[in-house]
C-alpha cells in the first residue's frame, strides 16, 4: 500500500463537496452526510454508482437536479458489485490497450444494507474475489429498507420494530433476527485488501478510512453505520450523536483489516450501557428493561471477542448466545 | 497449377474453418476488438465463452473478461463497462436470461450498445437442452434489437453488424444475436473468416457522446424521476431509436458486403417466393429444412416458398406484408408459446398475423409450433406444407394452430 497522508485535523479536509445540493434526502439523513463525505475523501477522479435505495430515490429529484459533481449512474437493486466491477473492467481494458490515457481513477460503489447484505451479497462477493484497484464498495446501513417504509434487512438489530416485524399483541420483540456482519464476511474473501467498519463520528475516521480503502492494492469494503431519523424515529438533531453513541456503548464496532492484521479504531472503556443509545430511539421503545438488560448482555459478551481480537491482531468470529 | 500460382489463389481467397456456432461467434468477437467480456455458463452458449477465455489465455487479443457469480451480475458487467465507453460482449440461454432480466431492461433504457449472444434454449421446468426461443423473446418488448442466425457463417456476421448498428449514434441500442441452440451453437459448418483490414473498416471504434467517466466531465445517469415530467418523452427516445434503426441496418448490411464481402438481404430472405401460392415463414437455423422441403416439394410441383426472417426487433413489417401479400397461405413454423395468446398461438405467429392486418390482402395463416424442444424432422416441415396447400384450397382451415411434433397431433 502506498502511503498517503492521512488527515488529522478537520480544517485539513478539502472544502470542496461533490455531493452537494439537489437532493431531498430527510432532515438529519445519516447516509446523505455519509456521501459528502466520502466524496471528499474521493475526490473529483471518481465514478459512484448508485444502487436502487434511499440514496437512490430520496437524492433524485422531481426538477431533475442531480446533487453529483463526478460521473454517477444508478444500479439495480441486487447489482452494486457487478456495477463497480463492471466499471473497473472497463477502466483498465481501455486503459491496458491505448483507448484511454493512463491515470488512477476511483470506482465508488455506495449501497444500502438491503440491495447488499441482502440482493446484492452475491455481487458483492464476485467483486470483491477481482483485482482491481482503486475500488472501493461502501455500505451505508441504516439498519432498514428505510425508502420503502422502515422494513426489517438481514442489518436490522434485533428487537427493532419495523413495517415487516412491527411489535404486536402477541409479537412483543419486534425484529427478531441478529443483525448480520457484512464486514466480518467480506473480510474472508482473500482477494479484498481492505475492510473497514465506521459511523459519521468522528468523521475523519470514515474519510481517512475511504483513502487507506483507495490506496489498498484492490478491492476494499467499508461497512458505514448511519443513523436514520426515519427508520429509527429520532429527532434529525441527533444523528451524530447517534452514532457517537452507537460506539460509546458498544452497540457499533469501528475496526480495520488489512494485511491480515485487525485492529480496533475506537476502543470504550469503560463502555458505556446499551440503553443509552436504544432508548434515544423510538423503534426500541417497546423493548421492556429485561429486554436492554438481554442486549446488554449479548454486547458485553460480543466484546469480549473484539478485545480478544485487538489485543492478537487476528480475525475471530465472534458468537452469542441468541436471546 | 504451378505451385506458386496456386499459393497465390489461396492467398487472395477468404480462410475458411469449420467451425460451431459459438466458436464462430467468438471469431466475431476477437475481430470487433471488444473490450470487456462478462461470462457465466449455462448450455448451450457457453462455448462462446469457453473459445474466448482460451484466446485470451493465448493473447490472440486483449480485453478483460470477467466470470461473474449470475447472469444478472453478467449483464450488469456489461452495462456498467459500456457505460465507461468499452465494447462489450455478454451472452446466456435459457433461464440464464430470465435470470437477468432486470439488467437486459434496464441495457437498452440506458442506451448501451452492449452485443449479447442468446444460444436459444427451453425455460425451465423441467430442465431441458431442448431449443425452444421464448428465452430471448421474453425480451421482446425491451428496446433490444433482435437478429436470428441460420448458421454459424451469419452468426459470426451478424455480431459484427450488431455492434455497428447498435453504437450507431442513430440508434445506441444494446443487441441480441439469437442463435439456435445445439443445431448453430454446437455444429460445425464451414465459416469463411473475414480479413482484420475489412472489419475495421465497416466497425468503426465505440465513441460513446457522454461516458461515464471522470476526463469527460460530470454527467448523472439514469437518476430517479418524477414520471409525469420525462416518462413518456424517455420511453419515445427509444422507440425512435428503434424506428431510426431499420435504415441503419440496411445501410450496415450494404457495407458489410462492400468491405466484409458477403451479402445478405437485410430483413427478410426468400426462396422460391417468385410463383409461390404458398409460404413457410421462419427464422434461425431451422430454415434450412424449410427450403430442403420446399426444393423437394417444387420438383412435385407444389409451389411453395420460403420466407425467412432476420431480424425480429426491428420487425420486418412491410416487407413480409409485401411477400406474404401474394400467397394464399403462410404458416408459420415457431419454436415459441404464448399460452393463452389469440388463438393460444405462439409468438411469432401473432406477431406475424398483427404485421398482416392492416395490409391489404393476407393469406391465411396456420401456426406450426415446435415448442418443448422435440426435434422436427422434414416430415413435419412436408405435413405443414399439405395442410397449407389444403388451405389454400379451400380458402379456409378448421385448425389453424398445430403441434406437429406433440404426440397424437396428427393431421
């Protein structure tokens, strides 16, 4: 991997969005703050494409504005991977046969949890099996299929209430499968050279992680967590605290893996309860105090894996007992 | 011949192999220079891939080819390289297709000139090698541009035309070459090789007006729209690139035989249609037993012809109105179903028949559908073609829709 230097200070982010105005995302949207920036990070030598979901749908526009300063095209639902392949295939046959001059030039791909922990997983996992540079696959997760109203993914939490799993009479819990690590997947394909979990905050850890993704010698992945005033029924003021929170009390994990080697981006100690993070949200409201108590318990157990992992640099798989 | 002399005659002649279908079409490929290639097995077209990876194992020429996880991510491949401004090759069979229908719609919404070759085989279920064309032709209504081949020499041909016609700024629509599954894809028949100088002067390079690229600038494609504001516009842009294509195709065909050396008629080809009472109509390989029968036939003196057609999407409307307008009866001899369609007929037959309707005089017109995969045999071609001469007869049939190769179906 050849060094670029990574940000330390937000002043030193360039002051120039390519995702910009145009788009009519909702107040306080997670994802929509995600893709400014990562095109930061990208940089205007950039090509995006865009799977169907929310930063499909909510960042067109009825006066056919576009919010894009670089190349952008839709993809289909299920077809993220394909597309980014797709693309860099193109780049570097053109370039390999003297059709086009030479020069890096990124391929972006931003998915939603649905169209790839879900539709597009196959894709995904073809793309990330090539070689091609300069590729990065970043899954924004806000932890629903929030443009068509809020249904349960396979990253919905469990006990998120949801139009799919909503909470009922004698339905109490409401989402009741665990939420899937995309990340710890991707990370067993041996051809990605670099996987990576963020959240907005702090967000010089999402943009250097988008360069370190660029800069890796192949396909890398970036598992985003964004909050969702919509789909988690929080006021649009608490997005950054969110995620914040979401690391905080261990609910999101920040961690690299490169070269074989993973190390913790963020590490709480001491962590701080589950419920401070779920009660600001009014799709676990339902969840009774032995409920966040069981969540509690999964968490503080799930750590003691990813401390275990920190401390050996390695890969674990960790498991709990479902509740 | 002193040997010299002779050595100088072979020069100037065309090579010639014997070569199937698909390894024909992998010719056709190399010579287009095409840039990416997305691949996925599924019989009967996957020996097109199988003589590309080898090639390219070779360095016969360059280009990336990709072995994607479906063919929904195939097509995907293709779309999005064709986007960057590569020449492209895709291609499936069978449920392989419907398995990728989502981006085959959304190739020729976007206007991508990306060539795919159907090896027509049977959807599932159950499992079949049998050939049947409801495969390709679930795609009819898409905005791709459709030619049928009757042996690998066309086959070859007529990729070279596909990419032509379809970068064509006139018309950038993405293009299926149909191609019999198991009696093109996997026979081998004698297939002159056309010379690399030819081709590159009938296929100029791919030069898309606005790639997706960074050293040309900013665009946004195909964002979400509110749809009373472009939907239909969107939708129009299509149908004229469609209705624009019909002169692009003869115009490429009257070149391809210019540089490339063969001619063929663009549309529709006729045989024995001059004097002709009677018709089969058909498209693809079987056509060569349609005019074997005919040839059989015209020696009793039956007069019957032969009508082939070419191309499907854009279909030959006024031209097969203009032949079939002088015969008393046509049948048509599909490999499709459209159950439940006018009459419970099979595609082509109906397209045939709305094609007819607002011309002046038609014939009569019976379906022969070869459907399930069962292989005709000449008997079944000769039984269609005395039932047609009944017709023709009387002016009438009670039966218009036959099964011929459907156990029990007998006239």
């Amino acid at each position: 991997m050849s060094e670029r230097p990574l940000i330390r200070a937000v002043r030193n982010v360039s002051s120039v969005d390519l995702y910009t105005s145009g788009h009519r995302t909702c107040a306080g949207c997670g994802a929509a703050l995600g893709y400014r920036l990562l095109l930061k990070a990208a940089g205007p030598k950039t090509v995006v494409l865009g799977p169907t979901g929310c930063m499909y749908v909510a960042n067109g526009h009825q006066f056919l504005s576009s919010p894009y300063s670089v190349p952008w095209y839709h993809t289909q639902l299920g077809a993220g991977g394909a597309a980014g392949v797709g693309t860099a295939a193109a780049f570097r046959s053109l370039m390999m046969k003297g059709k086009r001059k030479k020069e890096e030039v990124n391929v972006v791909v931003y998915g939603g949890d649905g169209g790839t922990g879900d539709m597009g997983f196959s894709g995904l996992s073809m793309a990330m099996g090539y070689d091609y540079k300069r590729f990065v696959y970043v899954l924004y997760d806000n932890e629903s299929y929030a443009n068509t109203g809020i249904q349960a993914s396979s990253t919905t939490p469990w006990g998120a209430s949801t139009t799919f799993t909503p909470t009922g009479k004698i339905k109490r819990i409401g989402n009741l499968r665990m939420k899937k690590n995309v990340a710890l997947i991707i990370a067993a394909h041996p051809g990605v050279r670099y996987v990576a979990t963020a959240t907005l905050y702090p967000p010089l850890d999402f943009i250097n992680k988008t360069k370190k993704a660029l800069e890796a010698d192949g396909p890398a992945f970036i598992h985003l967590l964004v909050p969702c005033p919509k789909g988690w029924f929080t006021d649009p003021k608490y997005t950054l605290d969110l995620s914040r929170s979401a690391l905080e009390t261990g609910l999101w994990v920040s961690w690299e893996y490169e070269n074989g080697e993973f190390n913790l981006s963020y590490r709480p100690e001491p962590r701080k309860h589950v419920k401070e993070y779920l009660r600001m949200q009014k799709r676990f409201e339902h969840l009774t105090d032995d409920k966040i108590e069981e969540i509690e318990r999964m968490t503080a157990k799930e750590w003691d894996y990813w401390k275990e992992m920190d401390e050996q640099n390695r890969m674990i798989i960790p498991w709990v007992a479902p509740p | 011949m002193p040997k010299t002399a002779s050595k100088s005659v072979a020069k100037t002649l065309p090579k010639r192999f014997m070569w199937t279908g698909t390894r024909a079409i992998a010719e056709a490929v190399k010579l287009a220079d095409v840039d990416v290639i997305a691949a996925y097995p599924i019989r009967p077209y996957t020996g097109v891939m199988n003589s590309l990876a080898k090639m390219l194992a070779d360095g016969e020429f360059a280009a990336e080819i990709i072995g994607a996880d479906s063919e929904h991510s195939q097509f995907e491949i293709a779309k999005h390289a064709s986007a960057v401004g590569a020449r492209t090759f895709v291609g499936s069979s069978g449920v392989g297709l419907a398995f990728a229908a989502e981006p085959i719609v959304v190739t020729a919404m976007g206007q991508l000139p990306v060539v795919a070759m159907a090896g027509c085989r049977a959807l599932d279920d159950p499992g079949n090698f049998g050939m049947e064309w409801n495969d390709v032709l679930t795609f009819r209504d898409s905005g791709w541009l459709m030619s049928w081949a009757k042996d690998p020499q066309e086959a070859l041909d007529m990729i070279l035309v596909a990419y032509r016609v379809s970068e064509d700024r006139r018309v950038l629509l993405p293009s299926f070459v149909a191609v019999d599954g198991a009696a093109i894809t996997h026979i081998s028949a004698p297939v002159e090789q056309p010379s690399r100088e030819g081709v590159a002067k009938f296929l100029p390079p791919y030069k898309p007006q606005y790639p997706l690229d960074p050293a040309s600038g900013p665009i946004t494609k195909a964002q979400h729209i509110a749809p009373s504001l472009i939907g239909p516009e969107l939708r129009k842009v299509v149908d004229n690139a469609m209705a624009q294509a019909r002169e692009v195709i003869r115009e490429a065909w009257r070149d391809f035989a210019v540089f490339v050396g063969r001619e063929y008629p663009p549309f529709i080809e006729n045989m024995y249609i001059e004097d002709a009472e009677i018709a089969l109509v058909t498209m693809g390989a079987y056509a060569k037993d349609a005019v074997h029968v005919a040839t059989k036939l015209r020696q009793e003196g039956v007069k019957v012809g032969v009508v082939r057609l070419r191309y499907f999407r854009p279909f030959p409307q006024g031209e097969l109105a203009e032949v079939l307008g002088k015969v008393k009866a046509a049948g048509v001899v599909d490999f499709s179903y459209s159950f439940g369609s006018a009459d419970s007929s099979s595609v082509l037959f109906n397209e045939v028949r709305s094609a007819l309707y607002e011309s002046g005089s038609h014939p009569l017109l019976m379906d022969f559908m070869f459907v399930g995969g069962r292989e005709p045999s000449v008997e079944h071609f000769e039984q269609a073609v005395r039932l047609l001469e009944k017709g023709a007869g009387k002016g009438a049939v009670e039966k218009h829709v036959w099964w011929p190769t459907l156990r029990g179906e007998s006239p």
